[in-house]
C-alpha cells in the first residue's frame, strides 16, 4: 500500500516507521522542514523513543519510508492516510481544532477517491462524524462512503516505548459506514503485529467498537479514568498525613484484593494525554462531577507540595528551593503539562527563589522554558522531587549544602537517606 502519515510527532514519526516496517510505501507530512531533514537523512528528530533511531536507519535508505512538507507528495493516491495532528485544549475544556482543520483542510485539497482516511488524535465524541466528514467533502468534493471513508481509531500508545505498546493493546477501529470499518480493519490487520494476550475477551487484534463516536468516547474513558483514579489516590493521601496513616501501605492492602485498583499519588499529573483529555470529555459532557472534580483534585498537588515545603521551613519568603525534574515523568524529555511550571509558580508566589535541575535537559533548554537552572552542589534551603528520574534515588544531604528539607513528591526516596533533615513524602505523615 502506499500510506501517508500526517504529522511527524512522537506519535506520528514511530507509527509512520511502523507501517513502513511491514513492506508498505510510506510518506510522512510535516510542517517543520528540520523534522523532514532529519526524517530523511534517517535521524530522529528527538530522542528518547526505543528503538526508533535503529529501525530510521534500516528503513530510510530502502525507499520504504520518507518525509515532505508537501500534501500533493503523500495525499493523492494513497490507499490511507493516517493523521496524528495534536489538538490542544484550554483549562476551560475548550478545544483547539486550529492544527487539525488545517491539516484536513489540506488533506482534502489533495484527496483522491479510495482513500481511507483514519484520525488517531484524541477528540471529543463526535468531532469526526460532524466536523472532520463535512470538511473532507466540501474541501475534496467528494463524498464520504462512497468515494472515501473515514474512520476514528485512537493511539493508545506511550512515548518511549510506542512500538512495544503498539504490539501490546488492540487497536481501536469506529467508522461512520460498514465498509470503511471494514476497511481500516483490513488496514491496521496490514501493518500492525499483536502479542498473545489470554486475558483479553476477544483476544489481541483489530477490534471493531461500531461507531466513531463509540471509538472517541474509548480513548477519552480510558484516560479519564486514569485521572479520576490519580485524583481519588491524592484526595486519599492528602487525608492520610493528617492522621498519621502511610498511604502507601493502605494502597497496597486495598490492591490486594482484585476489585481494588487504586493509583498513586503524587505532586502532578502531566503530559500529553492524563491532564488534556478529560476536559475533552468535559467539552461533551460537562455537568461531569466526578471528572471535573478529580481534575481540581490533580490540579491543586503541585500548590500542595509548596505547602509542605513550607511548613517545613516555616516560611519560604528569602528561601532557595530546588525543584528536581522538569520532564512530567521520569526518563521521559518532554514537560508538556509538567508539573515543573505550577510548583515553581507556587513557590515564587510565596516569595522563593526557585531553581530546576533535569539530567535530560541542558542549562540553556531550562533557561529557553523559563526556568532557572540549578548548578549541582549549590546550596539550598530544600528540595522539590517533581518528576521521578532514576538519577534521583540515590540522592543524599551531601548533594545540597545546606537543605534543610526534602519534599519527595513522587516517592524516589526514603528518610532514611536523609538524616537530619526534614522528609517529607506525599502521602505520608
């Protein structure tokens, strides 16, 4: 098949790859002409992703697999067309479709008939059926069902592991006809591998939820899912420290038992996907308590955090604090959503000055994002665990001279690798 990938993000880069692997011809659209540069010169335009560098130099110089800035390139005459464009969306739930009309836009100003097309970034229900098919028509000219189809099938997918997880979970298909169902499972059987998996009900594959809208509403409920839990665990954690309860042994009694399956807690809920897409569902359903209300509960961690630094110190006006990560999760060098921005925003508001140490970041990448960097082995007053680096498991007093306090927000250590400081861990007194 020939297959056009649009958008060579973290998503869309190891997906084109992917596709490319199992002997289709493969053309990846973006709009930065670095990112096809490097695309085409078999580089990764950013690291972090297994295995993505190796299977780029493999699969580049054969011909199977390249990138343009270009629609007319990739679009006309392509059997698929697969679009991972990001959609952003405020804190009041209110979406941003301005990348995405953009690229359907152009997308259909290309369109041929027999294409499928099929959306993978995250959207509210119905966004497909009644924005994306009038638009690829009017654009195109052509008729949805008859002289193209179009389909919803979400990633569901990690960065840095993307193709273990693609492997790992069953790929979601919703379309607005019978036949381009049909088809994006013909499609997807073509160009993905799935593991054995004896405990789903269905068994691991392509599997069929019957509508696009049905398709939508899989991603968002999973991933709200997800927050709500986080936030359930932290309102639990919060309640814990004041009386004397570890949390964290109360999480893992209740797990002990199979219909218990509480999260951790801890001072943020970052990246692309857990903080974002329930305010999507928000968008659709916004008389939702319990998902606005785990949104607060999440939102409210990092303050939270400060607060305990601040207790520990009696107050943090004059203080130097060190907050540790600015990635919003460990190993991970991406802060979208990071918790890094609010707890440095809490502590400045109290009068601190605070300082960001990341060992995926560079000085200058930290100053580019706004923040302050940290020189190792300055003193400081405390110490703020916001992302969980493996790099930070050993640490110890001798690293801060001076600290006084320190604030494990995602549990990376333990008191007693702090002697005579203060240790204080979300979720415990």
């Amino acid at each position: 098949m020939k297959i056009a990938v649009i958008a060579l993000g973290k998503i869309g880069l190891p997906l084109a790859v992917q596709f490319a692997s199992k002997g289709h011809e493969v053309v990846g659209v973006d709009i930065s002409p670095r990112t096809v540069e490097l695309v085409n010169a078999a580089k990764e335009p950013f690291p972090g992703e297994a295995h993505l560098q190796d299977k780029l130099a493999r699969l580049v110089p054969t011909g199977r697999l390249r990138a343009t800035t270009d629609y007319a390139d990739a679009v006309p005459g392509a059997d698929a067309v697969v679009i991972v464009v990001p959609l952003f969306v405020d804190d009041e739930a209110r979406p941003d479709f301005g990348w995405m009309d953009s690229a359907t836009r152009s997308l259909g100003e290309h369109l041929t008939p027999g294409t499928l097309v099929s959306y993978e970034t995250t959207l509210p229900v119905g966004t497909t059926r009644t924005r994306w098919k009038p638009m690829l028509e009017e654009v195109s000219g052509l008729v949805e069902g008859t002289d193209f189809h179009v389909v919803f099938s979400p990633e569901r997918v990690l960065t840095g592991r993307v193709f273990e997880d693609l492997r790992k979970y069953p790929k979601l298909v919703g379309g607005l006809s019978e036949k381009g169902t049909s088809l994006a499972i013909d499609f997807y059987e073509s160009v993905l591998d799935f593991d054995v998996r004896d405990d789903l009900p269905r068994g691991n594959g392509v599997w069929d939820l019957g509508s696009a809208e049905a398709s939508e509403l899989s991603k968002l409920a999973e991933t709200t899912y997800r927050d709500v839990n986080i936030g359930l665990a932290n309102q639990f954690a919060r309640f814990a420290a004041t009386t004397g309860i570890d949390i964290y042994k109360v999480i893992e009694a209740s797990n002990s038992q199979p219909f218990s399956h509480i999260h951790q807690p801890g001072i943020a809920v970052g990246g692309h996907c857990i903080p974002v897409y329930p305010r999507l569902y928000l968008w659709n359903d916004p008389d939702a308590t319990v998902v606005r209300a785990a949104r607060e509960a999440n939102s409210g961690m990092p303050a939270y955090a400060v607060s305990l630094a601040e207790s520990a110190l009696g107050q943090l006006a004059g203080r130097s604090v060190v907050v540790l990560g600015a990635a919003y999760r460990g190993g991970v060098k991406e802060t979208a959503f990071s918790g890094v921005f609010p707890v440095v925003a809490a502590l400045e508001a109290k009068g601190a000055t605070a300082l960001v140490h990341d060992p995926l970041y560079t000085d200058e990448e930290l100053t580019s994002l706004g923040l302050a960097p940290y020189t190792p082995g300055s003193a400081v007053d405390a110490a703020v665990v916001q992302a969980d680096h493996a790099e930070y498991a050993d640490l110890g007093p001798a690293d801060f001279p001076g600290i006084r306090a320190f604030i494990d927000g995602r549990r990376v250590s333990s008191a007693a690798q702090w002697p005579g400081i203060i240790y204080l861990v979300i979720g415990a007194a």
